[in-house]
C-alpha cells in the first residue's frame, strides 16, 4: 500500500510539461553551443555557484575548473551533437540524460567520442542553471 502511494505521487511530480521539454532543450542546446564557442560569459552564467563536473576519469571538478579549461582553450570543441534528450522534472529540478557525440582538441589532441550523460539543473531566476553533470565514455547514439 505505502508502494503503490509512493509510486502514485512521484510519477504525480514527474510530469514534464511540453513548453518545459523545449526550454530545458533549448538551455542545454545554447550550453553545447557555448562550450564551442568559448562563451565564457554564457558559461559562468549557466553554470549554478554550487555546480559540480565528474569527468570521464572519475574526478570532480568545481564550477571554476571546468570554465576554465574553456577558458584556457585547454579544450576546444569543434562539433557536440546529442540524440534523443530524456527530460524528466520534478518541480524546479530537472533530470536530463542522453548521448553526446562530440569531436574537437583536449590538450593539444582531437578526437570524438560519444559520451552518455546526465545532467542535474534547477530554475531559478527564471533560467534553468547546471547543478550536476556526469558523462561515461560509451560506443554510440
């Protein structure tokens, strides 16, 4: 009984509007496009104060070190293309999974891969802001 009740009101929180589906697109779009630009600006505004990075090699990186690495041109994307986005939102919080394909310089070396990754934002002010963000290394869309 306590299942079922649970189950019943997390899938009542779930609910992710169509208009909410494109503007959380829409961010994690502008943040792919950023990243290849070099729009530190757009960066430091999208990432939240708290933000967090778990790179491939399991470190965790701050807000600071992961703009920085932009920044410094340390990487450079040429192209970051995702598949099909997988958005779920539980009030102001959004969980965004899928796969990225993506190619340009790190450390002087290019190369693409694909990475499967997760993203944590929250809205707040208006703007959906980057929390969380995981990614493994995996063979394909």
């Amino acid at each position: 009984m306590l299942i079922t009740s649970l189950m019943c009101s997390t899938s009542a929180f779930a609910q992710t509007s169509d208009a909410t589906r494109q503007e959380i697109t829409r961010a994690e779009d502008d943040w792919r496009k950023a990243r290849i630009a070099g729009n530190i600006a757009f960066l430091e505004q999208f990432y939240a104060a708290e933000a967090r990075i778990q790179s491939m090699d399991g470190k965790v990186k701050s807000r600071a070190e992961d703009i920085a690495v932009f920044a410094t041109g340390k990487i450079k994307p040429k192209f970051i293309d995702h598949g099909p986005l997988d958005i779920t939102t539980y009030g102001k919080t959004a969980v965004v999974t899928g796969v990225d394909h993506l190619g340009g310089t790190a450390f002087g070396h290019y190369g693409e891969m694909y990475l499967r990754f997760t993203d944590v934002l929250v809205k707040r002010d208006g703007s959906w802001r980057l929390v969380v963000q995981q990614a493994t290394q995996t063979s394909g869309f």
